[in-house]
C-alpha cells in the first residue's frame, strides 16, 4: 500500500471533527469495553482489547471485530460583562454560542490470532476525535476574526504481541503507530502574541504521524478476582508546521503517557463486576498542559497552551451472563475534568469538560461463532467558569453534555 492509499484510509478511519469525553479521549475502546464505562483492564472480551491493556489479548483466542459508535456532543460557551479595551486587553463579545455539528462516527476494528498454545499475534486500530469546535461568524465571530475553531482527529494502529508466562498470566506488547492531523480556524486576532503569524490559523489540515508502544500484564490472582496492569508511554509525533505559531515547541503536539490498572471480580455466578482506574498525563505535553500566559508567545517552546491538568478516571462495570446467548453490561465513570477555572479564554475551542459517563450494553450470540454488541452512554452538562485572562471583569463560562451509541460484529474462529 503506497503513502497516498495509507493515508486515505486513515481519513476513512479517523473521527470526523468528534469530540471525545475524557479530555480528548474516549471513554473506552470497543463497544463491549464501553458499555462497562471503559473497565477492562482486568477482563479482556474482543479484539480492540490492546487499546485498554495489551495483555488481553492473551484471552481472547481467534477472533476479529468491527463497529462504530454514533457520538453526539453539544458545547457552547457564554460570556458575561465586558471593558475598555486597553493595551494587552482582549474582550469577547458577550452572549452565548454553541459549536455546530453535533453527530459524528468513529469507527474501530481488531484481529487477534492464537499462534502457540502460549503466543498470540493480532492488531486493534481505534480512533480519537477531539479538540472539535465549529463556532459562527457572527458578529466577527468569538475572536473578532470570522468562524472560529479547531479540529483534531487521530488513529491508532496497535498491532500486539502476547505470551503466556502460565495458564493464567500473560504478558503483553504494543508498537504503537499513531496518525493525527489538525485545522484551525478564526485565531487571527492573536497574531500579535504568536511567534509565527503566518503559521497561526487558517492554514488548511495538518498531518502527522508519530509512534510509541505499550506494555500491560492480566492474569489470575485467585479463584474468583483477576488483575491487570498497562502503561502507555508518550507517543512521540511529527510537529505540525502548519501551526508552529499556534501550538507551543513550534507546533509539537505529542500524545500524553497513559496509566490502567483494574480488577475483575467473579465471587456472584454470571456475573462480574469491575474496577478500573486510568490516568492520563496531559500536564507532560506543553501544547495541552502550559497555562495561557499573554506575556509568552505562541509557538514558543515554553508558549501558551491549554493548560490541562492530568486527569485520574474511575471506571465501575458490571456484567451479567443472562444465558449462553444473551449478555447484559452497565458501568459508570468519573474523572475531575482537567480544565482549571484560570484556562477558559483558550478553551472554548476545546471545552473538554466532562466528568461523569453512564453506560448500559449487551452482547447477543447470532450464529456460529458471531456475537452483536450493542452500547449506549450519556454524560451530563458539566460547566467550569472563570475570568477572562485577557479581559478583566470578564466572566467566561463553557458548558458540554454527550450522548453516544455504538454497534459491532465479533467473529470468534
């Protein structure tokens, strides 16, 4: 396959402009993982197990799956009061408005294949939206400068290795190859705080790829609890030239380091219940985690950006095996969302504001060796409102709530 047809197929499997719920990242991988709020660690089901913990795959024999999540996110900001625009000043125009486009598909698929009674080859390829916002020119737009708003899509490509240590530990390792690209628009008026003007805003689509791997371990700690570890490490991308005056290091947008860890416990018959807990390094990465600071330049290796604080997700799941062809899943999660009250200017184009995700799913068993699965979830308005940076007096608040399904094919062969 030669560079042109790689990338279109990533462009077929990237997020259209969605914005993902813990942070930029979603809630969970697969639809049977997400129908537990994302739990997994411990507890391996499909073949897009290698996105929680690689391990997993170890467990789940041959097996391919392929499905799609239907994914609604509604953000808006408001802004109240105002000032006399002076030297260093920015004021917004007061009044609400929300972000357009509310309905997106992200896809995912994986292949898994028992090579040795003890080694198993496959690969999970899975997508984030986020960072998507869609704001109208009225009134010159948020930032005084026409239609305003980012976008930014990635895929993963995580082809996984597991061995056996024993019958009830495994081992597992993931190079992961990761595709992302990115478009800004209507941020013109900062050009005077940006290091490279011309690579600002309203440059068109991005892209750039970069690697990385992740290790993880499952196994069997007693009769009825199972055990899981993963650590990701930060995956190291291609900067965006295209907006090395937007993004601080000249454009470099690397993908944070990831923490899992979780327990699966199966003391009630058919039933399991789950704990998982996931943490996600963005305060590592200076284009998300530096503060907005006027007195710095965009761009800059030290530049402004979003000020992300590193988030801590916990993540309940509970399964329930009705009968050999019917399958029942719920989960809840929260993780204090990372977006302190000081950072609101920059992040209305990135209101990632989200805490708390209800789940509910099923798997039904349709023929020899095929399962459907099926996931629905919600996550409730949450709000974080603070004083503009830039403009004194200044009250901004940005406000997000989501809804989502998804469905998938699992082939067991």
């Amino acid at each position: 396959m030669n560079r042109k047809h790689t990338l279109l197929l990533l462009a077929a499997l990237a997020p259209a402009q969605a914005l993902a719920t813990n942070g930029y990242f979603s809630h969970g991988y697969g639809t049977i993982n997400q129908g537990m709020a994302g739990a997994g660690t411990a507890l391996a089901q499909d073949s897009l197990a290698a996105a929680t913990n690689p391990a997993g795959m170890a467990f789940i024999g041959n097996r391919a799956d392929i499905g799609a999540e239907l994914f609604s996110p509604s953000r808006e900001y408001s802004v109240e009061g105002g000032g006399e625009p002076q030297p260093g000043t920015f004021y917004l125009m007061p009044g609400t408005r929300q972000s357009e486009n509310e309905a997106f598909v992200i896809p995912s698929a994986g292949y898994n294949r028992q090579l040795t009674e003890r080694q198993t080859l496959g690969v999970s390829v899975f997508a984030n939206g986020g960072m998507n916002t869609e704001y109208s020119d009225r009134d010159m737009g948020t930032f005084g400068a026409g239609e305003a708003g980012v976008n930014l899509e990635q895929v993963f490509i995580a082809p996984t290795w597991t061995w056996k240590l024993n019958e009830d530990h495994a081992f597992g390792v993931s190079p992961v190859i990761a595709y992302q690209r990115f478009s800004a628009e209507g941020l013109g008026s900062f050009a005077g705080f940006s290091s490279a003007p011309s690579a600002l805003s309203n440059n068109g689509t991005d892209d750039a790829w970069g690697y990385g791997f992740q290790l993880g371990w499952q196994g069997q700690l007693t009769d009825d609890l199972r055990g899981g570890l993963s650590w990701r490490k930060v995956l190291k991308m291609e900067e965006f030239d295209d907006y090395r005056g937007l993004f601080a290091e000249q454009g470099d947008f690397d993908i944070p380091q990831m923490f899992h860890a979780g327990l699966a416990w199966s003391g009630i018959k058919d039933h399991w219940l789950l704990l998982d807990l996931q943490h996600i390094r963005y305060s590592e990465i200076n284009s998300v985690g530096n503060a907005f600071d006027p007195s710095t330049r965009l761009g800059d290796d030290e530049g402004s950006g979003f000020g992300w604080d590193d988030m801590t997700v916990v993540k309940l799941g509970w399964q329930w095996q009705q009968n050999a062809d019917q399958t029942w899943r719920a989960g809840v999660s929260y993780g204090e969302q990372p977006i302190p009250d000081s950072e609101v200017l920059f992040n209305i184009l990135a209101p990632g504001v989200q805490q708390w995700h209800v789940t509910g799913g099923f798997t039904r068993q349709i023929g020899d060796g095929l399962e459907l699965s099926g996931m629905a979830f919600y996550s409730p308005e949450e709000t974080v409102r603070g004083e503009n940076p830039m403009g004194p007096g200044q009250q901004i608040e940005l406000s997000m709530h989501q809804v989502g399904a998804a469905v998938s094919l699992g082939w067991r062969f």
